[in-house]
C-alpha cells in the first residue's frame, strides 16, 4: 500500500509543514497496520480507500474545499483506527478520537484542525449530527457511501459486515442490524449534503430495503 502512504505523508505536510518526517510516515506505517487487523472485513483498507474516493467526489461536487477534503482525508485515516467488533456501543469512536487528537497533537498539526477531526470521528457514532460545517456533512456522507453503492459491492459490504460480527447470534444480529438500517431509511434527509442527497440518496434507500427484506 505503498500510495497509501504517499497521501498520508502528502496530507499531513500539509496540515503539518514541521512534523518531523519521520515520525509522519511512522505514524502512517502505524495506521496501516491497524487498518490491516485481522478482525476486520469491512473496516479496512478498502473502506479506507473508498470514503477518499467519496471524498474527492463531494470536492469535484464543490461541497468542499480543497484543505477540508485534506482535513477529511486525515479525519478518515484515523476514523476506525481502534476498531473492535466487540466492543462496547461507542468504545471504537470514542478510541479513535483520542487516538487522533494524541497523535495530531505529537505532529504539531492547528489544535483547531485537530479538534475539527476529534468531532467528526466522534460524529461518526451514530452518524446523527451535523453542525453546519462543510467538513462535518461532507465525512459524513462520505462515510455512509456504501450504502449507495451497486449492487454486488453492496452485497459485499453486508456480507462482510457479518462476518465482523460472527460472535453474535443470527437472530441476535438480525434484530440488530435492521434496528440501525431502519433508523436510516426512516431519516428524511439520509446524506446531508446537496450532492450526497441527488446522487446517492436513492440507490442507497433501494440497497437498504433490499437488505432488510433478506434480514427478515
């Protein structure tokens, strides 16, 4: 994942032009590393890459600027860093928050950029809140792309989203899961932004009902 890399240390040299190179790209082979943890199916590398292709979408879409889709790049790279199937509800945003701000602190990266990402990742619990800001709707949508997405990477997605979770009951997920895909289809605006919403909105509504008919 060597280009992986390369945008990592392209982004924070520029949040961060005096970090110490070294420790960027030790921070970046760091997170790679957690991003390539063995419990993940769907928190990987793959859905790392994706949201920075959503990203860039919602950018050419001029719902945001070129140093929030930075700041999104970065806020994503750290998003999931702790993740743990297992967990309690809300223990991998909380952890990954933390980590982002420690880590972004000991990179010399604005404490206002470092707390724009703190809140995001905190954001992404739920994926309920929206302050306004451009950075907030567009990590936001772009962390809920999947749910737009055709069909067979869709599938995908719920299959592996499962297999996270195989320590659970099939009843038991079911139940669960379709109690978090309901609260989305019930939301009268499921992406918050302007482009989120015309091009995403209804490929993802038909992808969910779609999966709550298999989930029973």
């Amino acid at each position: 994942m060597p280009a992986l890399i390369t945008w990592w240390t392209q982004d924070l040299g520029e949040l961060s032009p005096r970090a110490d190179p070294v420790a960027v790209a030790a921070a970046g082979s760091d997170l790679l590393r957690r991003w390539a943890e063995p419990q993940r199916r769907y928190h990987s590398a793959r859905h790392l890459v994706e949201l920075f292709w959503a990203l860039e979408e919602l950018e050419d879409a001029h719902e945001i600027d070129a140093e929030g889709a930075t700041v999104g790049r970065v806020a994503a790279w750290l998003h999931d860093a702790v993740y743990d199937p297992q967990a309690r509800h809300g223990a991998n945003e909380a952890a990954s928050a933390g980590l982002a701000r420690s880590l972004l602190t000991r990179l010399h990266v604005h404490d206002q950029v470092s707390a724009a990402v703190e809140a995001v990742i905190r954001m992404t619990d739920g994926h309920d809140g929206d302050d306004g800001a451009s950075l907030t709707r567009c990590f936001h949508d772009a962390d809920l792309w999947i749910l737009s997405a055709p069909d067979v990477r869709f599938d995908d997605y719920c299959a592996q989203v499962r297999e996270e979770y195989a320590h659970v009951p099939d009843v038991a997920y079911r139940t669960a899961r379709a109690g978090i895909l309901v609260d989305f289809v019930r939301r009268d605006r499921l992406y918050l932004t302007a482009h989120g919403q015309q091009e995403w909105d209804e490929p993802a509504r038909a992808n969910l009902h779609r999966e709550l008919d298999r989930l029973g």
